[in-house]
C-alpha cells in the first residue's frame, strides 16, 4: 500500500528531525529523503511554497549522500534543518 503525501511528508519530517535532534545521519537516510521528495514533487496537490522547502531539503540530501562527513554536513545545516522542520506543520 502506497503512503499518502501526508505520510511520505511525515516521514521525511521524522528523518530531519532525527538529524536535528542527533546530529548524525546515515546515507540510506539522505538516500530516502531523495526518494520520498521525488515522489512529493510529482503530486500537485502540493502548493508551490512546500515544493520549494521539498527542493532545499532534495538539495541537502544529495549533499549530504556525496560528502565523506555527513556528521559535519548534518551539524553545518543544523539551521536549514530546523528551519524546515518548523515549517512542516503548515505544510498541506
């Protein structure tokens, strides 16, 4: 059963706040975070102020699959990252 936007936007709230709150990451997260925006930004239910949140956060992600640090990329944008994460709850 496919998740719903709702659903894929929890989770991809969940990993970031995972990164926020720990400052560490592993690449199957930046890795889901990519799969999940993919799929989001193909929806148009979605407005254009989440679809560009979604491609900040896309960009984050790709960075951080290709960084040799992820822990240092993760504590780089832990302002972006909060960010984001208090703009979820407005999201539709």
């Amino acid at each position: 059963m496919p998740l719903s936007h709702q659903d894929q936007l929890q989770v991809l709230h969940d990993i970031l706040t995972n990164h926020l709150s720990d400052c560490c990451g592993t690449l199957s997260e930046c890795e889901q975070m990519e799969r999940l925006i993919k799929s989001l930004l193909g929806n148009d239910e979605l407005d254009s102020q989440t679809k560009q949140l979604l491609e900040e956060v896309y960009y984050y992600s790709q960075q951080g699959k290709y960084t040799p640090d992820l822990d240092s990329h993760i504590n780089t944008n832990q302002d972006n990252i909060t960010n984001w994460v208090n703009q979820f709850p407005t999201l539709s």
